[in-house]
C-alpha cells in the first residue's frame, strides 16, 4: 500500500509529531509497506516530499491507498484532518471524526464518562456558573488544564487557593476552555487499544515517572519514566483496567487505535483519567512497547492499523446515512 504519513502539524505537540510520524514511516516500510512523507508545517503549509503542495493535492491527489495521521493535539487529533479526509473520501488510519472529536475535550470526554458512571475524578469547567465554589469543594491541590491539548502543555498543578487564578490564567492562553480537576493519588497505568468493532487491549503498564508529576520533560527526556508492564496492581484490576479501555473506546465510537489512561488508587479502584486517538507512536512510545509487550511487535502494528483503516472505509460504504 502507499501510504500518505500525516505529520508535525499546527499544534503545540508538532516536534513530538515529527518524531512519531518517522517512526510510523519506518514500521510501515518494514512491514512492506510505500510510506509517503506529508509534512504539515506549524503555519498550516503542507509540503510533500519536502515541497509545498495544495492542500488538497496533499491530502487527496497522491494516489495513496491510505493516509496515516500520526498529528497529535488540534487540527489533527480533534477530527479536523479526519473531516478533511472524509471529504475526499480517502480511508484512513485512526478515529473518525466524532471520535476524535469527543475524546480531545477533556471536558466532554469527561461528562461523557460521568453520563456511563464510569469511575474519574470531580472537576469544573472554570468560567461555568459557581465555578469558583465548585473548585474549592475539589480540595487541593487541583489541576487547571486547557481542555484540548496534550504533552502536558499548559497544566499547572494548583497546592494554594491564591495560585488558582493565575493558572488558570496561564490555562487560557492555550485554549477557552479550561478544566480544573480534583488531584488523584493513585499509580499511573495506561492501556493500548487497537480495532473497530473488537477492540483488543494491551496489557496495562504502569508508567514510573522520575519526578512530581508526568509534565512534559518526564514525557519526552530520556528517563524521564520507567515503563513497567505488566502494572504490578494484581490481576483484578489489570482485568478492571482492559475492560473499562475496551468500554470507553468503543462508547466513544473509536476506530483503529488509541490509548486509554488511569489512575489506579491504593484501594485497588480504577480511575479513567483521559484517552488519546493519537497516542505518541514512536517505536519507543508507551503506546507501541504495551503492544510489543503483548506480542505484537511495532511494524505488525503498523500494518494491522493500515488493514483497520481499509476495513472501516469499506464498512462505511455499507450505510446510507
Ligand atoms: N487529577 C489528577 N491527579 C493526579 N495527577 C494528575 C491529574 N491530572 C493530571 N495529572 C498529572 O498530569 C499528567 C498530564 O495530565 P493529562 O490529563 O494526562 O494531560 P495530557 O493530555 O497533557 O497528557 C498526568 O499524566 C499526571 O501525571
Ligand atoms: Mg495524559
């Protein structure tokens, strides 16, 4: 297959992208694959092979079989490249548009687990009516986050009332909408999901982060976190933890791929705490290693998401809308 790999984009995770995007490239060559390379410049430009193209050639004319978003954060994780993609009517890798959509708001992604019951943490929207009593009731320390970015960009986490303002402040000025979050003591664990219909999960790992809290450094610096997979949080919740993956993706309506993430509290309950459509894919990244831990090595990976995106298309072509 030729496969048109979507990277870098206009988000604030688009080195992180260029990083995945290489590796995917990579694993699909390996697997047998003709990885085409689209780059989307931090401006919005699209350069293919390195030249700057139209949009539309980019994305629809190549003749590739295929287009592989690998684009974290918006204008690419948040179903705007997946619209793009339906228009023109080309299969591609990993959530359709109401998936990705849904998911990179923390604040609906959160209501929507809320409206299942699901395990999570309280949290506000800042700005909501009362939202200032509603944060003080969350306790302290607090998280103020902008509801659609990831890499830990723009978090600040809050240990006094009079800090609350300003991060919120600094929260703003990635995004209007603003979550703040009642702290979790818990381990992190995080759980790999690939499918449509069946989706299947990874063993859990726990991530083992060598400073206060997973912030962007910790993500991205070598040693930064230690993986350890299986999660040692005994067999009853690592079963708890796959199932509620498995739920969430599919109530979420996600195809292909992503990546589900916990918090997994002394007394054994498992939080939900967010899930990423386009979870960080370097060969290296927690999203791959919990799936080569499971038996699926990274270019069979790559592979297996190029086959799930054909099969969505061709399962598409089957409703009527
Ligand atoms: N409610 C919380 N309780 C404890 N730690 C948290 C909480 N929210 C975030 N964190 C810490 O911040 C990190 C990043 O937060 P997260 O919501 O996952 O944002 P991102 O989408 O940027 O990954 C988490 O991995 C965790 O280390
Ligand atoms: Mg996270």
């Amino acid at each position: 297959m030729r496969v048109a790999v979507l990277r870098g984009g206009r988000s604030s995770e688009h080195e992180v992208s260029l990083r995945s995007g290489a590796s995917v490239a990579a694993g699909l060559l390996e697997a047998g694959h003709e990885p085409v390379d689209v780059v989307i410049e931090r401006d919005g430009r699209w350069l293919c092979d390195g030249a700057e193209v139209e949009l539309r050639a980019a994305a629809g004319l190549l003749g590739c079989d295929v287009a592989f978003p690998v684009l974290h954060g918006p204008f690419g994780e948040d179903g705007t490249v997946q619209g793009l993609l339906e228009c023109l009517d080309v299969p591609y890798v990993g959530p359709g548009v109401l998936a990705a959509a849904v998911t990179i708001d923390k604040l609906v992604f959160k209501r929507l687990l809320r409206e299942r019951g699901i395990a999570q943490v309280d949290f506000c929207q800042a700005g909501e009516e009362g939202w200032r009593g509603r944060a003080a009731a969350l306790g302290l320390p607090v998280w103020v986050k902008p509801s659609r970015l990831g890499s830990s960009v723009g978090i600040i986490k809050v240990a006094e009332p009079a800090a609350l303002d300003a991060a919120v402040g600094t929260a703003l000025e990635h995004d209007p909408r603003v979550i703040i979050e009642a702290h979790c003591e818990g381990l992190e664990v995080e759980c790999s999901v690939i499918g449509n219909d069946a989706p299947e999960t990874s063993l859990p790992g726990q991530l083992v982060v060598n400073a206060d809290w997973y912030d962007y450094e910790a993500k991205y610096e070598p040693g930064g976190m230690d993986l350890v997979v299986p999660a040692p949080i005994g067999a009853e919740a690592i079963a708890r933890v796959r199932e509620l993956a498995a739920d969430v993706y599919r109530s979420c309506g996600c195809t292909g791929l992503a990546r589900c993430d916990f918090f997994v509290a002394g007394d054994g309950e498992v939080l939900v705490n967010e899930l990423n459509t386009i979870p960080g894919f370097t060969e290296t990244s927690v999203f791959s290693k919990l799936f080569e831990a499971t038996g699926l090595p990274y270019p069979g990976l790559c592979d297996r998401l190029v086959e799930l995106a054909l099969e969505r298309h061709e399962s598409e072509r089957s409703y009527r809308y």
